[in-house]
C-alpha cells in the first residue's frame, strides 16, 4: 500500500483519459516488478516440509489420488512413494491433469525419462503450467513452473520430492532459467516467449 500510495502521491493531474489509461499502466507495471523481484531474494528454498504445506491448488495425501495421475505415478506404480506419500512424477503429472491434460495413456517413466519420452515437447524455455525437468540423479526429476521472472530469468518451481530411505518433502523456491535440463510443454497456461530480449519499438 505505501508503494501505491507514494506513487499516486507523486503522479501529475491527468489531463485527458489517454494520459489516465498510461498512467495506470506504469503503476501496474512498477507494482509488477517490485512484487515479482520481492520472491527472488533467497537462492534457496522458500518453503521445504516433510508434509503438504509447500504444495499448490489443494494438492495432498488425500486429494493425490482424485485424477489419472495416480493410475501411473500413485503408490502401487513401480518405485513406491514411501511414507507419508512423496512423489515428484506424481505431482507433476497431477497439475498437468488438474489443468486440464487428458489422460495420456500412458506413464513417461521416471524423472528422468520425462523428458527423453516428451522430447517432441520439450525445450529450454520456460512456461507457467510446464514443467521442469533434471535427467541427472539416480532417477532424476520433475518440477511443476507456477512463474516466470523474464526480468532476472528465474523459474517459480514447486515440487514433491521422492527421496529414498527417507519420508520426501514438498518444496518451492526460485531457481535460474538455466537450472532444469529442460521444460515440458504439454498444458502450459501462458504461451512461452523467447529468451532473447524483445525490442519495443518506440512511437516517435
């Protein structure tokens, strides 16, 4: 609120409603980066626990089961979940069905393969509703994209955690563009823009 109010405070008397909408428009977008550069501070993880609390859009031991997700990542899958359920394919592929991917079928394996078995959809840009994927580990992993910072190149990754011999965790945290192998695209919910810098022409 101080923010908005120092820049109502400072912002000149329109004269006309093109002055008012560019105006407005400057006040969303100052708002906008200074919101979005507030989650960057730390480099590592915003929120890690052993149960739900790091997770999104309800997403728990009891409503893990509640779409197609289950019948190929859930605990009777190959590789188990441990205890309390952990599991990242499984929360990976369960937003991508919360957000409206059909039931493909099929399971891409583990963390690992996701991205060997989707090579057809996968890449190095990011997207919000992607997902991040690692080959590299004993079974590598997956990550659910719930932002994207263009102006620093860093990813909002969300994830549950599989790990093995322990209970897993559900985590979130900011991590550089450049951190996953590569990005997932099957139900993206923006349209992925290009790395390089866009150039806004200037009206004269």
């Amino acid at each position: 609120m101080a923010i908005t109010e120092r820049l109502r405070t400072r912002a000149p008397r329109a004269k006309n409603p093109g002055t008012i909408l560019r105006l407005a428009l400057a006040v969303t977008f100052v708002l906008g980066v200074v919101v979005t550069e507030a989650g960057t501070a730390s480099a590592s993880y915003l929120c890690k626990s052993s149960g739900y609390a790091c997770t999104i859009d309800g997403y728990s031991a009891t409503t893990m089961t509640n779409n197609w997700a289950a019948k190929y990542y859930g605990s009777d899958t190959k590789g188990g979940i441990g205890s309390p359920p952990h599991n990242c394919t499984l929360f990976a592929a369960w937003m991508l069905a919360r957000n409206g991917l059909p039931d493909p079928g099929r399971s891409w394996g583990y963390g690992d393969q996701w991205g060997v078995t989707l090579a057809a959809d996968t890449n190095h840009t990011p997207a919000v509703g992607a997902i991040a994927w690692y080959d590299g580990g004993t079974m590598g992993h997956v990550a659910y994209v719930e932002r994207v910072n263009w102006l620093n190149h860093t990813v909002f990754l969300v994830s549950d955690n599989y790990a093995a011999n322990s209970q897993g965790y559900t985590s979130n945290e900011w991590a550089p563009f450049t951190e996953p192998t590569g990005y997932i695209h099957l139900r993206d919910l923006t349209t992925p823009q290009p790395l390089a810098r866009r150039h806004v022409r200037r009206r004269p």
